[in-house]
C-alpha cells in the first residue's frame, strides 16, 4: 500500500512539473513591465546597442519613446519588441488635418512597420498641464484624425491611439474616492477624450510619481515600505497602504465621475531618481531600488488597488537611462535605470540572470504547491498520517520553496478549505482559488487549468 501510494506521488508530481513548467515557459519574462527610453543626454550608446540589450539582456517587452526618432525605430526592427512613438507637442495641430495625419503615418510609422512592432502612438506628452489653449483644444481632434488615417491604412487593428497625462489633470485627488478632473477640462477635453478611447479600444494613459508628492514623513509610504502606517478614505472605509495606489484611484474615481469607470488605465510613467538635491528626501540609488522593485512586484501581483481590486497595471518605468542633459533639478538628470555604458545604477530584477534565478524559485514553490493539493483531493478519506508522508514525498530535502512542516499547517494556511473529511473532483476550483492566494495565475493560465467560475 506504502508503494502504491509513493508511486502515485511520483506520477502526480511528474504531471504536475510538466503541466506547469509549460505554463510558466515565460515566467517573469513574460510580464507588463516597459521602460521609458528617453534620449535628452550626450553619452548615450548607439540605438542598436541598446535595442540588442533590451531584446537579449533584460525582461522589458515594450519600450516607449518620446518621437520617432528613425534610428532607433530601425534599431528595434525584428526584436519583438513592442515600441509606441511619440507625435510631440508641436505636432499636434497640424494633426487635425487629415492630409498631415495620412503623410505623418507615411513617414513615421510605415516604413518601419512590421519588422519593428509598433503597437501604440502617443499624441503629444501632458498635453493639458502645459495650460497651452492651442494644444489642449486641438488634442482631441488631432487624435480622431490620426485614427482617421490608420483606418484608411488599415492599421487601426494593429496601433492604438491615446494620450499621457500628468496628475495635474485633477483638482481633487485627497482622499481617492473624491477624484475629481479640473473644472473645465473635465466635460470640454477629457469627456470626448475618454469617449474616444473607449471608441477605439485604447487605455487611459497616467503618469503617477509619488516621489514628487512625497515628504520625509511620507517617505516609507511613496516607498510601499511595510513599516507605513497607511491612510485611511473616510467616505469609502478603505484603506491606502502605498501612495501610488492612492493617485491611480483617484484617477478612477474622476473618470467614475464621468461614466467611464470601465476604461483601462495604463501608467506611462513613473519612476524614483537615484541622486537629487540636498533638499529632497530619499533621493539615493537604495530608495530608488527600492520603489522600482516594489512597483513591479505590486503592480504585476494581480492585487490591484483598493477601488480597482483584482487586476494588473501596464507599467512604464523612467527611465532607461540618466539622461545628463536634462533641465531642472539634479533628480530630473537622475532618474536612470542604467549607466549610459548599460551597467545597472542598481539592481531591481530586470536583468535576465537575475530573472531566471527567481523564475526558477517561483516554479518550484508552485508546482510544490500545487501538487500537494491534488494528493489531498486524491487521498480524500486517508488519514493525516498517510497524506503526511504524501506531503514529505514532494517537499523533498533541500526543497526551499515552501515551508510547510504538516498537513496541519497546510489545512490552515488554505483557511480551513480542506478540513472537509473529503473533496469531490467538482470542489476542485474551490481548491485552485484557495491556491492563487499564494502564487496567482494570470487570465489565460487559470483558463488552461480549467479554473473558470
């Protein structure tokens, strides 16, 4: 009986690693997590360069730029790379005219496309804080022309227009819940902005940087540091434990306000400088790490925000690189990932060495998990002792993924799921749901496993 049972442990742990080492072939690599490649400096290296170590170095699957710079849209051609281009601010006018909208594409983006994967365009970069009358009424328009002329090139499917905006756009934005855009700008700019967006399928486009909102007494919560005491909404009994979380629902609380709660919003930009002024608070590479790491594990967590729970962010981290002719502050030359020669001004985990090592711990940890469950549905009925030594089959010696000493610890840890004498197979998603607590799949995944409500 003793073999049997040590054998149906092994042929149950063998499918398991196969079913999800398939599923997780991608791991982190294949997460939402872009870079912001902006080129305002003298030192930087040659675009193909760049563009070999973004494709062969790193996890970043998409990049942003600020234009359209032919280079580098050469450099990024048969990367995979997903890339969205920049019409800049002063082109925006002249995009209201069909005819420049239709030449715009010839010379900008057609040439480049399929070899170089062009998803996105940008129309102009916080239009509406500029507070330019021109810019600010022609965006809209410039935006439906655009798309006007990538239907007529049947490229509309492939290329999503949208615009970035800073939170200037809010004149309410504390507590979250009172979100509210700037009088004015709220029914005549961005109501037909959102309406267009929704039109066409394309994201809300925010560039939230709690590091400009920050103090020294707010720090450890611009950080998502733990030790934060957090804050807490009055009207919606909801507490904010990280500040970005704070500015990306007051963002959905302002456009909720205006009907448009189901439009995705996508950060365009944030980021954390490694070296500021003396005046500023928490400008030093261990800060910046530490915001950049914890953006990404919070916002690809599948954990959301208070008023937008359960979901994942687009995320654009600035930027790629310190950009040594940038005006301003020292923070704004700063704000870097990498050295112009592309060695890390600190480590976050976007390096693909870096990455394969957490892949691997994840993977185990998973399937680990994931194995364990199935032996108790599979010996629903055995006593504790026999699905004790299940248990000790798979957390093999050695095995650092899970510290799970009894099948004691494991019921509790699953909130008492399975303290049911027995499970019958059609209890089987009760059990996958309890699992993603830990480790939580992405859409497409818990669907290949069959865990639809």
């Amino acid at each position: 009986m003793e073999k049997a049972s040590t054998a149906f442990s092994a042929s149950i742990f063998t499918a398991i690693f196969l079913l999800v080492s398939t599923l997780y072939i991608q791991g982190v690599e294949g997460s939402i997590i872009g870079v912001n490649y902006g080129t305002v400096a003298n030192n930087l290296p040659p675009p193909e360069q760049v563009a070999r170590f973004l494709s062969e170095s790193t996890i970043n699957s998409s990049v942003r730029l600020f234009d359209t710079n032919t280079d580098i849209l050469r450099a990024f051609a048969h990367t995979g790379i997903a890339v969205t281009v920049t019409a800049t601010n002063d082109q925006i006018p002249n995009l209201t005219r069909i005819e420049f909208a239709q030449e715009w594409l010839k010379f900008n983006v057609r040439p480049y496309i399929p070899a170089t994967n062009i998803v996105r365009i940008f129309v102009g970069n916080e239009v509406i804080s500029t507070a330019n009358k021109l810019l600010i009424a022609s965006l809209v328009p410039a935006m439906e022309t655009l798309h006007t002329a990538l239907v007529g090139a049947s490229l509309d499917r492939r290329i999503k227009i949208s615009t970035p905006h800073s939170l200037g756009i809010l004149s309410s934005s504390s507590p979250p819940s009172t979100g509210k855009f700037r009088q004015g700008y709220d029914t005549h700019v961005l109501k037909p902005l959102l309406s267009f967006l929704r039109d066409t399928n394309s994201p809300f486009m925010i560039n939230p940087y709690p590091f400009f909102g920050s103090s020294p007494e707010t720090l450890d919560y611009a950080l998502f540091r733990p030790s934060s005491a957090g804050v807490l909404d009055e009207n919606t009994k909801l507490s904010y434990t990280n500040m970005l979380d704070a500015q990306l629902d007051s963002v959905f609380s302002a456009m909720k306000l205006l009907g448009f709660s189901d439009i995705e919003i996508v950060i365009s930009e944030t980021g954390w400088p490694s070296l500021g002024d003396s005046s500023q608070a928490g400008v030093d590479a261990e800060s910046a790490a530490q915001y950049n790491r914890n953006l990404m594990q919070h916002v690809t967590s599948g954990a959301g925000t208070p008023l937008m729970p359960n979901r994942t962010f687009e995320t654009y981290i600035f930027a790629l690189f310190n950009e040594d002719l940038k005006p301003g502050p020292t923070c704004e030359r700063n704000f870097g990932l990498f050295q112009p020669d592309m060695t890390p001004v600190y480590d976050i985990g976007i390096l693909r060495s870096t990455v394969a090592a957490a892949s691997k711990f994840h993977h185990a940890a998973y399937f680990s998990v994931l194995t364990i469950g199935l032996l108790i549905i599979s010996n629903h009925g055995a006593d504790v002792e026999a699905l004790q030594k299940n248990i000790d089959y798979v957390l093999w010696p050695g095995n650092t993924a899970m510290e799970i000493a009894s099948i004691d610890q494991y019921i509790g840890a699953c909130s008492g799921l399975f303290a049911m004498k027995k499970m019958t197979g059609s209890e089987y998603h009760l059990l996958f749901v309890d699992l993603q607590i830990f480790f939580p799949l992405e859409r497409d995944e818990e669907q290949e496993l069959g865990g639809n409500a």
